[in-house]
C-alpha cells in the first residue's frame, strides 16, 4: 500500500464515517442537534459547521496552490457563500447534502491525484498569519484527523445523551 492508496482509503472511510454519524443524528428530534452542549462548538450542529468550513478551507487552500483546482472549485462554489458567523446549514437534511458534495470532492482529488502530486509542497498563511509549507498529501491526512477529531467530539455528546453510536471502524477498509 503506498501514500495514495492510503488516501484514497480513508477518504472513503471519512465519508463512510460521517455517513453513519448522520445517519445516527438523523433519527434524533432535530432540535437535539442544536441543544447548547458543553463544548466550545456549543452545539452539535456548531461542531459539524466548524468541520464542514475546515474541510471546505483545506481543499480551497490546495485548489489555490493549483491542486486540481477543477475538481475542488466547482464543488465549493454550491456550497452557500455567508459569514464566518453565521452557519452553513439550516437542518440537518441540509448538512447532509453539503457534506456529501465535500466527502465526494475529497474522494476525487484523492483518486485523481498521483503519488507525485501528494508529494509536492505547497507553501500558504497559517491562521497565525505565518507562512507555512506543507504536502498536499499532508494537508489530506491533517484533514481526515481533524475530520476524525470532530466525529470523535460528536461521539462523546451521544454518549452523555445515552444513544448508542459507532462508527469509528477502519477495519473493514483494511480487508484485502
């Protein structure tokens, strides 16, 4: 198994994990997803917003640096185009749609991309405002923890609510 492969691997299981997140998410009362929690998202739906923008935010700072810009562009223009503060999503029916297309995207750039390209460095301002050099590869596999991350911080929420969830599983990805 080489770099791509372990790419495309996960990407699929990224979106096989928020598939089954959503799914679990979709059979609770709706407002649950908007109850205040005791987290620094504030919300359900507050924690799925930041990693649906930090993923969108990855992808565009690969597609700027000329990372198959083609594939990544056009899947950010549908996404709605509103403030940092204010959210991407009205419902979860709406998130589902929005974070399918950016699961999708990152399946596309991981299956199009060639072991070459992950390997590029790309050079861009962190949040810090400091510039930064990273892999393309690199910025995918800090995208899928910081993906796992956020899911992991859903799973803690269900958890204290007593609803039975998993969908951390990478095994049957791994099967040969």
């Amino acid at each position: 198994m080489n770099y791509k492969d372990i790419l495309e691997l996960y990407a699929k299981y990224n979106k096989h994990a928020n598939g089954e997140m959503l799914r679990i998410l979709g059979g609770l009362p709706e407002s649950r997803i908007n109850e205040a929690v005791g987290s620094y998202y504030k919300s359900i739906a507050g924690m799925l917003g930041h990693s649906l923008r930090a993923s969108s935010g990855s992808l565009k700072r690969m597609a700027d640096a000329g990372f198959h810009a083609d594939i990544i562009l056009q899947v950010l223009a549908s996404l709605p185009q509103v403030q940092p503060s204010e959210s991407l999503f009205s419902s979860l029916a709406e998130y589902v749609s929005l974070r399918g297309r950016v699961d999708d995207a990152i399946i596309a750039v991981c299956a199009a991309a060639s072991n070459e390209e992950l390997d590029r460095s790309f050079g861009f301002v962190g949040r810090d405002n400091q510039p930064r050099k990273m892999t393309f590869g690199g910025n995918l596999l800090a995208l899928f923890t910081h993906e796992t991350h956020h899911r992991g911080g859903v799973s803690t929420i269900l958890d204290g609510w007593g609803v039975d969830n998993d969908w951390s599983s990478l095994m049957r990805f791994l099967f040969i």
